[in-house]
C-alpha cells in the first residue's frame, strides 16, 4: 500500500468511536484488547536522549568570562576599601510616567574618616561614620575602571589566569585597615560605656549625698525646734 493509500486509510478518533458504537460485544472485546497491547507497546518505547550542546559548560561551573568578571568586582572592592576610590557614575533605573529609564546617579570620592575610606559628604545622623563601598557600588565602579584603563585593571589582569583552580588563586587582599577601624570601634564604645556608667554612679552617689545630708539637717532642726517649744512652755505654779 502506497503512503498516500496509507494516509488516505486512517480514520479519526471520532469516526472510528462511531463505528464501534454499531459492533457486537465480542468485536469490542477484540478492539479493547488490540488497544492495551498497543498501548503498553507504545508505552515501553524509550524516549530519544536529549542531545546535549556542544560547548556547554558542566555543571556547577561558571563560564571563564563570568568567573573573571566576578573575581574583578571582589578585587575592587576590596582595593576601594584599602586604598579608597575616585568618583564613578551609577545607573539605576527607575519608571517615570510608567516609562522605564535609566538616571545615571554620580558617586563621590573616596576620603579617609577614622582610618577608613569612606563616601566623601556620607558622615549624618543616620550614618555616623560615613558610608563605605558595598559590592553593588563596586560593580559599577569595577565597569568605570576596566573602561577608563585604571591601574589596578591591568594589575588585576596581570596576576589573573582563567584556568586556575579554585585552591590555586591567589586569596583576595586583605583590607587591615576595615579590621582596625572595626577593632577600635569597639573599644571606643566599651571605653565610653565605662565612662557613662561612672558617670552615672558618681551622680547617684552624689544625690544620696545631698538626701542625706537634707534629712539630717530636717531632723536637726525639728529637734531643735521641739527644744526651743519645751523652754517656752509657761511653769504652773502649784
């Protein structure tokens, strides 16, 4: 039977519903059981493999693009917050009459406030000791960097090898100068908590003092008071 024959020969499942509904019960028993084997034939069948892409990456694993793109945004935040940083733009994006847009917002320079580098005009009420570079703001000032031709760009690209393992790179700089600032935080505030709470205990004292002292002189005078009544007191003579 030619393809044409074939296609021509099948009919659809409505058709086919139809023309059983005019059978006897033995054909349906018939019909029922040619169907479970098909089905359970059709069912046993194994998909085909997915073919899998040439190039892609295993598992787990970052591109080589990705992964140096990320290890030069740790590498300028930490260099910002050892060694500061100049003025950068960030974009931010906001809706504006229901329209997307994108503000470019400038950031200010660094300056160094208590041993830290820290947003120059940052110190407020909110932030007592200024605002640092947090990795989101590094992302945007490693981008300035890497296109304006920064130093630490090509130092960054002169140490780095893509295909490093994890345990062979080089570890990150280490920023002393955060950690100290952090350490003397602390002990600034456990040295003025000392210093209020003697504060605190020199004033309490002082007032126990002075309601001391109140209370004896309330009670010298009352004494007293009581004595010059008894000398006024007039004598009966019997």
């Amino acid at each position: 039977m030619s393809e044409s024959n074939e296609s021509k020969s099948k009919i659809s499942p409505e058709e086919f519903i139809n023309a059983v509904k005019g059978l006897d019960l033995n054909d349906l028993f018939k019909i029922q059981k040619a169907a479970m084997t098909e089905i359970e034939k059709r069912s046993k069948q194994k998909e085909p493999k997915a073919v899998k892409k040439s190039g892609s990456m295993p598992k787990g694993e970052q591109p080589p693009q990705l992964r140096m793109n990320c290890e030069w945004v740790s590498y300028t935040l930490q260099d910002g917050l050892a060694n500061g940083w100049e003025s950068f733009n960030v974009s931010r994006k906001k809706m504006v009459d229901g329209v997307k847009t994108v503000e470019d917002i400038e950031m200010a320079e660094s300056v160094v406030h208590e041993g830290s580098h820290i947003y120059k005009d940052s110190i407020s009420e909110k932030d007592p000791n200024g605002r640092q570079l947090i990795h989101k703001d590094a992302m945007s000032l490693s981008k300035h960097r890497k296109e304006s031709g920064h130093p630490t760009y090509e130092a960054f690209m002169a140490n780095y090898t893509s295909d490093k393992s994890d345990s062979e790179k080089e570890e990150p700089i280490k920023v002393d100068k955060v950690v100290d600032k952090v350490d003397d935080k602390e002990a600034k505030k456990l040295e003025k908590a000392k210093e209020l709470a003697d504060k605190k205990l020199a004033k309490e004292k002082e007032q126990a003092e002075k309601k001391l002292a109140k209370e004896k002189e309330q009670a010298e005078k009352k004494l007293a008071k009581e004595q010059a009544d008894k000398k006024k007191k007039p004598t009966i003579a019997k």
